[in-house]
C-alpha cells in the first residue's frame, strides 16, 4: 500500500518552493534593486535552507516510514488499511487474507462489505468507535469485533484508525490505520477467564504464600473461604502457613519447602489436612510451586480429597473386614479340620487314657496360648483332671458344686479371677468353663485359661473355638466310651462277666508274644468245677448257672488288674497270668481254690453241696505256641482231676497228653 501520509507528498511540495524563487531572482537590475536582490537572495538563501532542512527531514522520516512499514510487513499479525470515506473504497493489505482465510478476491472491498462480516453482536460497538472518533469524541478509531471467517468461525480482531483530512478541507475524506489478528490472545484470554472461574468455584484452591517463614498468605482463590467453611468473603489472605494446616502435618511441608526454596520452577506434592473453620479438617492434595523469577513466591494448588480419603479409608475398612472374615474361614476350615482329625483318633483310641493323652498333645495346636485341662467324671463324684497343657494349671473338682458351668450346664467365663470358679488357680486374664454333658462317669468341663488380657475379636474367635472343641470333645469322648463299651460287652461272657473265649484266644497269642519278647514268664490256669454235671442233674440247670458264677465271682475277685480271667467253655474257667511263673502262680491259685471251696453256694434258698474245682496250671516254654500251652494245662487239669479234684497240678513233661 502507498500511504497518503508518505514523505512523497512533502518532497513535492519542496521542488514548487525552489522554481518559485529562481524565477523571482532573475528579474532585479538596479542597485536598490540589488539591495533589494541580496536581501531577497538572503531571504531566498535562507529559505532554501529552511526547505532543505524540511527536506532532509521528509526524506529521513519517509526513510523511517519505509522501514517502519517493512518491518510491519514482516508481522503476519499486523495488516493495514485505506478507507476512502467519500467512495466507500477499502483497501486492505495482503495480511487479511492469512488472519481471515480465502482469496484476494474475497477481501471485501468496501466498508459496506467489511461490515456484512462484522459479527452482529459487535457492529453496533464498530460503528459507534468509527463516529466517535469521526465526531472528535475519540482521537483514533479503535475496537476489537469479530469477523467471519472463510471457514466460518468468528475471528477476533483489533481495528485502530485515523481519520485524515485534506489539506484546506474541513472534513477527513479517509481513515487509515491498521488491524491486527487478537484471536490467539483472546482464545488464551477466555481459557484464562474459564480457568479463573474455575479457580474461584471449582475444587482447586490457589493459592500465593510468601516464600520465607511464616509463609503468609498472599492471594487464595476466592472459593477457598467457603470451602473451609468460613463465610463467603471471609479474608483468609494473611494467615500463616501454620494456621492453615494441621499441626501433625506442618512439620513435613516445612521440610518440603526448605527443599525447594530459592529454585523457581521446583515444586513438591503431598497430602495434607487444611483447618476447617468448625475446627475440623479436610484432606488436600497439595501441589506447590516455587514461583516468581527470584522464587519469592510459593505458589499452592490444593484439591479437596476428603471424600475420596473417606472412600479409601472406607475401603480399607473393608478390605480389612474382609481380611479378617477371609483369615477366620480359612483359620476356621483349618480349626475345623484339626478337630474333625483328634475327634477321629479320639473316637478309635484304644482306651480312653489314650484319647486324653491324645487330647493333651493336640490341644496346643488347636487353642495357642490358652492353658487347658479336661476333668471328667471320677469316684465319689469328684471330677478329675484327664488332660491339661499350658502353664496353667487346674485344681480337682471337687464336686459340680465348684464349676460354675457345671451347675449351670453352660458355659462360664471370667475376667482377672473375678467370678471364676474355684478351680481356676491363680488369676488369669480369662478363664472360660465350658461343661461337657453325657459321658458316662457324669458330665465334666474343659476349663480354658488366658494369661494375658485379649481384644474383644481374639476373645470372641477363641470362645467360638472353645465351644467347638467342647462340643466334638463330648461327642468324640461319648463315642469312645460307647465303643469300648461295646467292645467290652463282645469280649465279655454274658453269664459270668468274664472274658469270653473268643476274646481269651485273641487275647493268648498277644500275651505270650509280650512275655516271650519281655522274656518274661506266663501261667495259664485252667480250672474244671469237679463232678459239675451233679449240680445240674441234682438241683437243675440253673442251680449249675449259679455255681458257674459263683465260682467266676471269685476268679473276678482273684489276682491282679493284669490276670486275664476267662470263661472258655461251660464250667471250664481260666486264668492268664503275665510275669509269673508256674510255681507262684500255683501258691496264689491255691488260695483261690481254698475260697472257693470254703464258700458255700446258695440257690432256690437252699445251700448246695461244696463247690471244688480242679486246676491245672502251665507256663509258656521256649517254642510253644498258644496251643501248646492250652494243651499243657488240659493236661495238668486233667492229671488234678485224675489226682482226686480239688486240686492243682503244674504241667511237668511228664503229663503227656
Ligand atoms: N448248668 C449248666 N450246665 C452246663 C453249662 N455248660 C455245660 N454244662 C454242662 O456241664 C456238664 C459238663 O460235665 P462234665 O464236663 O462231664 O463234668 P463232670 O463229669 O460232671 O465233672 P468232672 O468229671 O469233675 O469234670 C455237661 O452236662 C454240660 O451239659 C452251662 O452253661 N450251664
């Protein structure tokens, strides 16, 4: 574009100046006339000089437009236009076209055209700058607005103008001026207004602090009272740092800050807990930045996280309820397991002082930390410990009058001693009583014992326990005891009480194996009630019954726990006597046979004839099976009855069967 203002018009208007005088000059003669000359040619002189100075000043300052206007056309943000007022033409230079997008040809060419772009919103305010500043109101034309662009979005820009008027014209018959593209610098405008908004009511506090203790508050966004619960308005600006945080959370951002201090651009993130105006806090995530080209700024972002903090530790909660119902079923499987195995071996153990052996080596595992003893049922109703473990240790009870859980039927806990029962020694933390009903012998109690105090969840894990290790103690024990009972009543004659034969030919080998390996001797006696078939001929079959079990009473009564007494066939009877030989075996059968011949056998109300037997005894040899040292014995039997009954005879090799 050639601007109206450009120094050509100046250099013209120098040349007129100089023809002008030239001409003036050639026309003076005389000597008034060449004072008058000189004074003029001075004049002239001086006036070329003036010109000259003016022209060397158009022609620096059109150097100066020139390159004012090169560098101008080096920003593609600045274009320039010419608006002749009278013709409505409008020039713009080429710059339009990158800003506002399309072709030369699109370019509107008149004030007119431009403004049919004009965003309808801004015309009113383009038109009223444009007469303000041509009604003198205004010294420049100046307005941002919108125009459309070729790709149909409205495009910030800045018009700035100036209307000039011609020389000895009154009114300006053109505006020139420039334009320039704002759109970038408004888009950041509005994303810094939207941001600010943001700031002011979204969930970010920011914030500006002084860089040095005590770190007061220099700016805070204004959403930042209300979210602290103070007023809207309230003035937070001042307040230091240690007035804005917890206490607990005050120590570490002083270490963070003194980390970063003096760096602008470091930063550090943690979270921390803002003092709420009710005197409650709130989980903040804070992001802060050392700000300001000396870094006197610390410069704080904080997010509310409370909510998400209660989710977490919400959360947590669970996770850890569910981590102890997790742990509970596994250990409870695990518990269950472990009970369902002693309840087993105790059901199958040999005796029920093996079950309580068994019990008493398991029992640790099953209640760790807890002292136990199991007390059952004994003579004279006392109730006697069967199996203990743990350091604590349980007296005898003495009746079910000391068992609080005895008498009650149910189970008895105490604290610290108070309230136990008398048989808990010492002063556990807990003691727990849990009663076990319907075993033979009468009810007994698993008395439970803690040194140390335990939580709540602990307690109650281990009264579950207790009362699950009760219950299959009461039902594995009665079991036991039915089963050996049972086992008992198979081995046993019915009529006699005594060991049955098939239970003394089980009962044989094992205990001439024992005594063998022991080397250990082993009598067996066979005893024969003489002329036997008299008392069931002469007083019937039932008076024989009870000499058969008279004659068994005193052999239950004979010997010792250890002598096995059997009844092996209908008036024949035996004795198995461990670690004796056959002579001391001998002596004490002859007491026996002594009683039994000295004691008189009633039936029916009358007394019958004296009851003898005849016995022979024999001792496990080298070599000899069970059948051999039964055969020993019939035939020791047999030398006795042969010798005259009521008698004994110890096999010797010479009764050769
Ligand atoms: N009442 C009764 N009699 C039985 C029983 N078992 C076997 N007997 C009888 O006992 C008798 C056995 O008699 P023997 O072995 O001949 O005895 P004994 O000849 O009378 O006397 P000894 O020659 O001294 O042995 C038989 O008559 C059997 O019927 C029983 O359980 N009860």
């Amino acid at each position: 574009m050639t601007s109206d203002l450009s120094p050509g018009l100046w250099i013209g208007a120098f040349g007129a100046g100089f023809g002008l005088l030239a001409g003036v000059g050639a026309g003076l003669l005389g000597r008034a006339q060449r004072r008058r000359l000189g004074a003029l040619q001075a004049a002239q002189a001086e006036e070329r000089a003036r010109l000259e100075a003016q022209r060397a000043e158009a022609l620096r300052r059109r150097d100066e437009l020139q390159a004012y206007d090169e560098v101008l056309a080096l920003n593609p943000r600045v274009g320039h236009f010419l608006w002749s007022l009278g013709p409505d033409r409008l020039e713009l230079s080429p710059h339009w076209t990158p800003m506002i997008g399309g072709g030369a040809e699109d370019r509107p060419a008149s004030m007119d055209a431009l403004r049919l772009r004009i965003h309808p919103a801004d015309l009113d305010g383009f038109d009223e700058a444009l007469n303000a500043h041509l009604q003198h109101r205004q010294p420049v034309f100046d307005r941002e607005l919108r125009l459309q662009h070729a790709l149909g979005h409205w495009h910030w820009m800045h018009w700035q103008g100036k209307a000039v008027t011609p020389p000895g014209a009154e009114v300006p018959d053109r505006i020139v001026g420039h334009f320039y593209d704002l759109h970038a610098q408004k888009l950041a405008e509005e994303t810094l207004a939207s941001d600010r908004r943001l700031f002011d009511s979204g969930p970010v506090i920011v914030a500006s602090l002084d860089a040095q203790p005590p770190y007061r508050l220099r700016s805070v966004s204004a959403s930042a009272a209300e979210a602290l619960g103070h007023p809207r308005g309230s003035k937070l600006v001042g307040r230091r740092l240690d007035e804005l945080l917890l206490p607990e959370d005050l120590p570490p951002v002083l270490e963070d800050l003194g980390a970063v201090l003096g760096q602008p651009g470091a930063s550090f993130q943690r979270e921390v807990r803002l003092r709420l105006a009710d005197g409650g806090s709130h989980w903040h995530s804070l992001h802060a930045v050392i700000a300001g080209s000396e870094g006197q700024t610390v410069r704080a972002y904080l997010l509310d996280v409370e909510r998400l903090k209660q989710a977490e530790r919400e959360a947590a909660r669970q996770a850890g309820e569910l981590q102890v119902a997790v742990e509970h079923l596994t250990l409870s499987q695990g518990y269950a397991e472990r009970l369902r195995e002693l309840s087993e071996m105790i059901q199958f153990a040999a005796s029920e002082a093996e079950a309580h052996e068994l019990l008493a080596a398991r029992g640790p595992q099953l209640l760790p930390g807890w002292s136990a003893a199991l007390m059952l049922g004994g003579l004279a109703g006392q109730v006697e410990r069967r199996a203990a473990w743990g350091p604590v240790p349980a007296a005898a009870v003495q009746g079910s009058a000391e068992c609080w859980a005895l008498r009650l039927s149910k189970p008895h806990a105490a604290l610290h001693g108070a309230g136990a029962c008398a048989h808990v020694e010492g002063r556990p933390a807990h003691s727990l009583c849990l009663p076990i009903p319907g075993l033979q012998g009468g009810a007994g109690v698993l008395q439970l014992t803690y040194a140390d105090p335990l939580d709540a969840d602990r307690l109650r894990q281990a009264e579950a326990r207790a009362a699950a290790l009760a219950e299959t103690l009461r039902l594995s024990l009665s079991n036991l005891q039915l089963r050996l009972s049972l086992q008992e009543q198979a081995t046993r004659d019915w009529m006699t009480g005594l060991y049955n034969r098939r239970h003394f030919e089980e009962l044989l080998p094992r205990e001439l194996n024992r005594a063998l390996r022991a080397a250990e001797p082993l009598a067996l006696a066979m005893l024969d009630i003489d002329h036997f078939k008299t008392f069931n001929d002469r007083f019937g079959h039932e008076a024989g019954d009870e000499v058969i079990r008279c004659v068994a009473r005193h052999l239950a009564d004979f010997g010792r726990p250890y002598d096995s007494r059997c009844r092996v066939g209908g008036e024949e009877l035996c004795i198995l006597m461990p670690r004796i030989a056959a002579a001391e075996a001998r002596s004490r059968l002859e007491a026996l046979r002594g009683q039994i011949a000295a004691s008189p056998v009633h039936h029916a109300g009358r007394e019958l004839p004296p009851v003898t037997v005849s016995i022979g005894v024999a001792e496990a040899a080298d070599g000899g099976g069970p059948a051999e040292l039964m055969r020993r014995a019939d035939l020791a039997l047999y030398a006795a009855k042969r010798g005259g009954r009521d008698r004994i005879v110890v096999w010797t090799p010479e009764h050769v069967g």
